[in-house]
C-alpha cells in the first residue's frame, strides 16, 4: 500500500512537471484599430489606452517628437515639419 501511494505521488508530481502555461495577448482576435474614447488595439494585439487628451493627426504618426518645453509635438513628414500644440 506504502508503494502504491509512492507511486502515485511521484507520477502526480511528474503529469504537473509537464504543465505549460501559454500566454497571449489580449487582443489576439482583434482587428487593429485606433479608438479615442476607449482602449486601441496595437497591431501586435496589445491595448494601449490614452492617459491624457487624445489629438488624431494622421493614419501614420511616425517621426514624432516631444517639443523641448514639453508643450508640444512636432511632426516630421518628408519634406514637412509641423509643430503640433
């Protein structure tokens, strides 16, 4: 009885050792989107929920930078640059 339980205490221990935890995203099944009143859903599936005043400047918001007295953004669009307050 004394190996019995043994046994089965060793072979618990080992179908748990195999357990794997898979994790994913939150937004797997999701389209990407941009939301201004809620949480966006980011290409890779992630959220990102604005903590401030949200302003839509354009589809593709690359080559932008905080201004140096942080009061404003400016916006790099071959051959443009535009500030943004």
């Amino acid at each position: 009885m004394k190996k019995l339980i043994l046994f089965l205490a060793c072979f618990s221990s080992l179908s748990t050792a195999n357990a794997q935890q898979i994790l994913e995203v939150p937004g797997l099944n999701e389209f990407a989107k941009i939301d201004t009143n809620g949480h966006s859903v980011l290409p890779s599936g992630r959220y990102v929920t604005p903590a401030g005043k949200t302003l839509r400047i354009t589809d593709d918001p690359f080559g932008l930078s905080i201004s140096p007295d942080k009061n404003g953004l400016l916006r790099f669009i071959m051959p443009h640059l535009h500030a943004l307050i």
